[in-house]
C-alpha cells in the first residue's frame, strides 16, 4: 500500500496569510491526526478527524482548523499566520475502528515557514 | 494529563556496545506504548510498540508499569542506528499520541 501522502512539502508565508496543507491517508485508513513539530516544543497533538468530523481536539488556538473529505483526504488550515507557526506539519493515519489500540502512520511532513 | 519523559536529548555509544534508550511515562490508566524513530532526512517511523513484543532490528522494550517505564534496548549498536528516537503515549480514548522530547542516538564507528 502506499503510505501517507503530504501537499506541499515546503511552503513560504508571510505574516498575516493563511495557508492550507492536505493529507492523503494510506488506502482503507478513515482516522486522520495533524500534528506540529518545532525545536522548542517538540511534537504536539493537533487534532483527529474520522468520517468527516473532529473527534479529538489539542489545545491550539482556533486558527489551526481541520477538515475530513469523504473519501478521508484531511486539510489543515492556519488563518493569521505567525511568526512562532513556522514548524513541520506531520499527518498520520490509521483505521480508526478501535481508538486507542491502532498504530499511526506518518506522512512526510510539511515544512512551513513563515517570514 | 499524560506525560513522557525522554532524560537524554543526547546519547552517543560505540558500534557493537550495548544501548539503552529511557522513557518514562505518567498515565491515569493502561497505557498503548510505542517507540518511533526518524532517520536522516526520512520520516517519522514505527519501531516497535509494546503490545507486540516484537524485536524489531533487534531493539526491544518493555513496559514496566510498576517504575512507568518504557526504555528501548539494543544489545549491539550498529552504525545505521544512529537516528532520533521518540517514545510516545496514545490515549486509550481516542487517538492522541503524546511525544517525549526525543534522544539522538549518535552510534561511533
């Protein structure tokens, strides 16, 4: 099976912008999490999205938003960009049958940077 | 709230030495563990999770729940283990995994 697939792999914003960062899940996987990860503070919980709904949420302001496609493809949306949302994006998915009991598997990432 | 623990940002043995990798964890409930690594330039990657107990390159870990413990250990480091490693917690609830802050596993020739 293919694994986790992430468009853009790089991206350049300025302050103020927004962006959007898609994730294609491996075939068959319906649960999608977004996570960020920085130098200072590591890798963070985003959120989860299954069958088209948030089902679990971090703590991230609510610029950070997320939606889920029908055939499970997931985007992630920052509205305002800041300076401190400069970071790698990772996507994972896994089935989504049995929460809390399935491996996530990552995408590549997405490296944003915003100037 | 969940919490892991990784003490060593840095760790650097020589190839064929034994390695131990640490992670501690602290969870209000039965928790689902997993080892990641990241090699250069490559994505993050599942080594291994407890529930399998599988050896996977020959690493293996066991969960200790009386010291909450997680550590990963290789009897005889190999140049191609050099990587960061994360030990990470998912939720029994749903599908958060929490992330220890990583060890860089530096292996000499």
């Amino acid at each position: 099976k293919a694994g986790v697939t992430q468009t853009p792999r790089y991206l350049i914003k300025t302050r103020g912008q927004q962006v959007t960062l898609s994730c294609s899940p491996i075939s068959g996987h319906r649960s999608v999490s977004w996570y960020q990860q920085t130098p200072g503070q590591g890798l963070q919980f985003l959120f989860e999205y299954f069958s088209e709904t948030q089902r679990n949420k971090g703590n991230f302001p609510g610029r950070f938003s997320g939606r889920q496609f029908s055939n499970s493809r997931s985007e992630m949306n920052v509205s305002t960009l800041e300076l401190g949302d400069s970071a790698l994006y990772l996507c994972a998915s896994s089935p989504g049958v049995t929460p809390g009991r399935e491996t996530q598997y990552f995408g590549p990432g997405t490296r944003l940077l915003v100037l | 709230a969940q919490r892991v623990t990784q003490p060593e940002k840095l760790l650097s043995v020589f190839k064929g030495a034994p390695v131990e990798l640490k992670c501690n964890y602290s969870y209000s409930g039965s928790p689902e563990l997993f080892w990641y690594v990241q090699y250069s330039r490559q994505r993050l990657q599942l080594l291994l999770r407890h529930i399998s107990r599988e050896s996977i390159k020959g690493f293996t870990a066991d969960l200790n729940k009386g010291e909450t413990s997680f550590h990963l250990k290789k009897p005889f480091a190999q140049e191609e283990d050099s990587a960061m490693y994360y030990c990470a917690l998912l939720e029994t609830s749903g599908s958060r995994l929490t992330f220890g802050e990583g060890t860089q596993l530096t292996v000499n020739p």
